[in-house]
C-alpha cells in the first residue's frame, strides 16, 4: 500500500480519531443500533484516513469488531465514511483456512468404494507416447494403443523416490540406523526396474518387517541375509589354566634307601 505523506503535523489525523460518533452513526445506520457495542480503537490506513472499530453485538460473533474507515482531503474538508465491515478481531473465532477438497485426502483416506479421480494436469503423469530420460517408460511407449494411457513423468518419480526416501522405509528410519548391514546388499532385495533401480527395490523377505514394500538401497534391517551369528553357551564357563612355574614336592619315606647300582 502506498501511503500519502502530509506536513500537516498531525492536525489531520487527529481529526479523523476524534470523528468517532461520525463512524458510529454509520455503523449503526448499516447494522442497527442495537448490533454496535463500544468503540474499542483506531486503525490508522494511511495520512488521510483512519479505521474506527466497534464491537460487534452479534450472536455468534464474539470478538469481531465493526470497522468504519473515515477520511479528509485536508484540514478544511469535511470527515466523510468510506465503508463499513464486520471484521474478526484478534481472539475471533473465525473459520479455518478454505483448502480445496483435492488437498484435503491424506494417504490413507481412500477407502473401499471411494473415488478419486487424477487432474487431468497432474505434473506427476505424463502421455505414454512421449519420448523420456526414463528406459523402462520408454518400454512403454512402443505399445502406443495397447499399453497404458499415461505413464510417471521425471516429476512423478522424483516426488515418489524423495517421498520414499524420507520414509518408514527410507536411510533415516530407526530400523535403518540400528541395523548391521543395507538393503543394498541383501539377496532379499528384489531391485526396481527404470531409472529408479539405482537406489530402490522391493523387500522379498517374509521375517523382516518391509516384506512387499519399496524400501530404499540404503534402508536395512536385522533380517540381512549375510548377518552370520556365533553360537556360543549362555553360561559362562572359566577356562582351564595349568600353571608349570612351580613344582609340588613329597618327602620321600624314611625306610627306603637308596639303590645300588648293580654289579658290573
């Protein structure tokens, strides 16, 4: 908003401030007298005019005021209304903010029966006839009239795969940061075909808990087919230590003497 500037010193818009049973006899021939409450301030617009607020007896409309916007040409000129509104005031219960229906279902709204049709702009679709950077859609493309209408654009996979990556599923995940080993390298890890293939796959392993799921390369769990575990005795068990530093000695009996060697 452009705002004029005056060198008035403030003569006007005191003047305007002070028009404050001006705005209210407009409020009141707008919404009836009994509908308008006290004045409750002054919202100033720009050097030549000024909103007056009033609260607004209104059922249902608690904390919305009556705004009366007054302006001037000059010190000279007459205060005249420009426009009366209900607005909503700071601790106004007001209506939350409008989302179109097509934003409002969430993963995991549809439910059986339930119909949701693509825009026909969806970015993520593109015709199957068109050229891509992408090998398995362009598979698609050679069976212009027998295979399917629309196919992922660049936009569609690049959403799908960030969506993915931050996922349950994704690098970041709790179970992908306390596993031993990535998906990466486990013979369960069925890989995705298309340009996708270089960092997803499908889970193959019934055990682990992304069994049937698009999991990332870097995602990995305790269910790894190379996690090799050693068996050992949950008791413990000290070892056996010979020490052969020191000898035990035994008197020999005092009766036996010593042999003779035998004659030669």
């Amino acid at each position: 908003m452009t705002l004029l500037l005056t060198l008035d010193g403030g003569a006007i818009r005191q003047k305007l401030v002070d028009a404050v049973e001006l705005a209210r006899t407009a409020a009141e021939h707008d919404a009836g007298a009994e509908r308008v409450g006290g004045h409750a301030g002054v919202e100033h617009e720009d050097a030549v005019s000024v909103s007056h607020l009033f609260e607004a007896k209104l059922p249902g409309y608690r904390g919305w005021h009556w705004s009366v916007t007054v302006a001037t040409a000059d010190l000279d000129a007459p205060v005249t209304v420009s426009e009366v509104v209900l607005c909503p005031g700071p601790d106004a219960l007001v209506a939350p903010r409008w989302v179109p229906w097509e934003r409002r279902v969430r993963p995991g709204d549809l439910g059986v029966g339930d119909l949701f049709p693509t825009d026909e702009d969806d970015l993520r679709l593109a015709p199957a006839y068109l050229d891509s950077d992408d090998p398995q859609v362009e598979e698609v493309a050679r069976e212009v009239g027998l295979g399917r209408m629309h196919v992922l654009s660049r936009y569609g996979r690049e959403d799908a795969a960030a969506r993915w990556r931050g996922g349950e599923f994704g690098p970041r995940s709790d179970m992908a940061r306390s596993a031993p080993d990535v998906c990466g390298t486990c013979g369960f890890y069925i890989q995705l075909g298309g340009s996708l293939r270089a960092a997803f796959g499908a889970c193959g392993n019934e055990l682990s808990p992304a069994d049937g799921h698009v999991v990332h390369a870097e995602y990995g769990c305790g269910a790894h087919s190379e996690i090799e575990v050693e068996l050992t005795s949950s008791v413990p068990v000290a070892e056996l230590v010979y020490d052969d530093s020191l000898l035990d000695t035994e008197p020999a009996p005092a009766d036996e003497k010593p042999s003779e060697p035998a004659d030669a």
